[in-house]
C-alpha cells in the first residue's frame, strides 16, 4: 500500500504561483506519479504526470507551459510548480501513483493505484 499526502494549495490571484508537494510512504516502489484537478461540477481531469526513472513529463494542453512537474526519488515527493494561475485552474488537486502503466496511459485516471485526498486551490480574479 502507498499513502499520499498533498500540501501547498491556497487562495491566490490571476497570475499568482503555487508549489504543490505530494509525498507517498509505505511501499514508495512506483513508477509513476501524477496530478488530476476536478472543479465544482466538473469531471476529474489530468494535469501532469511523471515516469519515475526518466522524469519523463507530459501535461494537458491546459496548463502546458505554465504548470511544472518534478520528482524527488529521495523523498519519494512529487511537486507541482503552477505559475500564471487563471481561475479556471480553480479546482480540488489530487495526487497519484501507480507501480507499473501500460505505456500512453498516464493521462488517465485509470493508470494510477493510489489517490491523495487533494489540497484546494482557488484562484480569484
């Protein structure tokens, strides 16, 4: 089993930054980690994901370019750096992990065995 603990969300303003942490214990053999966000009334949707032993990222075109992801094999730690922040970045962010993945797979909630239990980031305008 793998636990996850997120921190860093916040109330910010347009065009603010945000570090995200999220720290796993128990069985931290992983091979991936990721983020997922879901807005009041909306469906869950990826963020960002990383490959644990390349640090291979992808991101969804939403926040591509202004949202960084990173790992830390040391602390078993992920982090998500958010800058320019618009309100629509507004939602509950959610760590993830998985032991393994099929390959193409990391975008979906699918792919991951174990959920945090988010941290809030509001984002006014």
């Amino acid at each position: 089993q793998v636990q996850l603990v997120e921190s860093g969300g916040g109330l910010v303003q347009t065009g603010d930054s945000l570090r995200l942490s999220c720290v796993a214990s128990g069985r931290t053999s992983l091979s991936a980690m990721g983020w997922f966000r879901q807005a009041p009334g909306k469906e869950r949707e990826f963020v960002a994901a990383i490959t644990w032993r390349g640090g291979v990222a992808s991101y969804a075109d939403s926040v591509e370019g202004r949202f960084t992801i990173s790992r830390e094999i040391a602390k078993s730690a992920e982090y998500l750096q958010m800058d320019g922040l618009k309100p629509e970045d507004t939602a509950v962010y959610y760590c993830t992990a998985t032991h393994w993945y099929a390959t193409g797979t990391l975008h979906t909630s699918g792919a991951y065995d174990y959920w945090g239990r988010g941290t809030q980031v509001t984002v006014s305008s």
